[in-house]
C-alpha cells in the first residue's frame, strides 16, 4: 500500500477504493490487516492506530499512527477540530459557485445510512464548505472542507442538497460504479505534528481514471499519471 507521508509516528497511506479500513461482518482484508501485515514483516511488533476513518468505497489520504501516545496526541487534535480535512467529489447536477451546506443529520443503524433529521429529532449539526471547480454537462468537481465528522456526513449532505456523489447508490446517484466505487477523494491532511511542531501537509492524489482526470484538466489541475 502505498505510503505518501511518514515519521516515527504517523504514517499517512493512499487509501484504494474498496477496502475496508478495519475488519467488518464481511471478513474482507481491511487497511489495517494489510499495514500491520506489512510491519511486521519489517520487523515492527507495533500495531497501527486509527484516528480517523474512510468509507470503504472512498479513496485517499488515510491517517495511521505507530505508537500509543501518537494516537492520544492526534485524538485530541481531531477532538479541537485542529486536523484540517479536504476532499474532491464528482457530483451530479449544477451546484453553487461556493457556499456552506447546514444540515442535521441522523445515523440510522439499522440502513447503516445517515439522513436530514426531522424537526423534533435530536441530531448532529453538520456544516459542509464547498467550492465547485470545475463543471461538465451532468457532473462538477467539488472541492469539500467539513467541520466536525458525522457519520457520512460528506455523502448525505451531498444528497441532501441535491447533488449525490457520482456512484454513490446509497444516496441517491442513479447508477453504481462497476468497481462499486464513489468519486469522493481525501485530498489532503493538515496539521501541527504534535511532537515535532512542524505543520504537516500531505496531498493524495486523485484516482487515475479517464473522469477524474478529465475534471481535473477543466478545473486547471494536474491530471493523475497511471500507476
């Protein structure tokens, strides 16, 4: 798996679509089964620590730590909000040049699904920067910064303003990915290391298919190069 950025504490990995970050009622391989596999062929009796999650359709810049206190440190970075997250999507539909999305969202455990709350609900408050990139005919690339992290917060609020995540069935997109993959992308990760105090900055770079490639060209990015 592919390594982007490392120390003796965090590692940050380029996630692939589809696999799990940690084992699930599938028995699926997971990240975490692939990098302490690949520690310990190393020679490294540590365990990776999970400060954060992606979905298991979503690609991109996943955060690991390799030791206790590492994990305690980024936890309470995570908890003041201080981590900085951005994300690209392909979306459907015509959004807003930029703007905030607010929504209540509730996690529904039974569908695994998060949805807008009713009024009388009790429910996350979940806030969500966007900024459009770039525009095709049916599709925009978004640029996603979300404060806090509800439980799919990125996916619902998508959907719930109108415009679901291309290939994402469980919210709304018409079809599904024959990789059943979704175009959300963790862009980067951005924070003060908590031992070193050196800020980080660490890129993922998008998908190498024909779409993300081509929304990048239109939104005057460099497009991925094929692995």
């Amino acid at each position: 798996m592919e390594v982007l950025w490392g120390d003796a504490h965090f590692v940050v990995i380029q996630k692939p679509a589809g696999l799990p970050v940690q084992a699930d009622k599938t028995g699926d391989p997971s990240v975490l089964d692939v990098i302490a596999a690949q520690w310990h062929s190393e020679g490294s009796a540590q365990l990776p620590g999970l400060p954060h999650r992606l979905d298991r359709p979503v690609t991109g810049a996943l955060l690991l730590t390799r030791t206790a206190e590492a994990l305690a440190a980024i936890n309470m970075l995570f908890a003041r909000h201080a981590v900085r997250k951005t994300y690209w999507a392909i979306v459907s539909g015509t959004p807003a040049a930029s703007g905030v999305w607010k929504h209540r969202l509730v996690h529904d455990h039974r569908t695994h699904k998060a949805y807008s709350a009713r009024p009388e609900q009790e429910a996350t408050d979940a806030e969500l920067n966007f900024e459009c990139l770039a525009q095709g005919d049916r599709y925009a690339l978004l640029k996603l910064e979300p404060k806090g992290g509800a439980f799919h917060q990125l996916r619902a609020q998508c959907a719930a303003a109108g415009h679901p995540i291309k290939g994402d069935v469980k919210y709304g997109a018409r079809r599904g990915e024959a990789d059943r993959s979704i175009a959300l992308h963790a862009r980067s990760l951005e924070f003060m290391h908590p031992f070193s105090g050196v800020r980080q900055f660490i890129e993922a770079p998008a998908p190498a298919t024909s779409l993300w490639n081509a929304f990048l060209g239109k939104a005057g990015l460099t497009p991925t190069a094929a692995p």
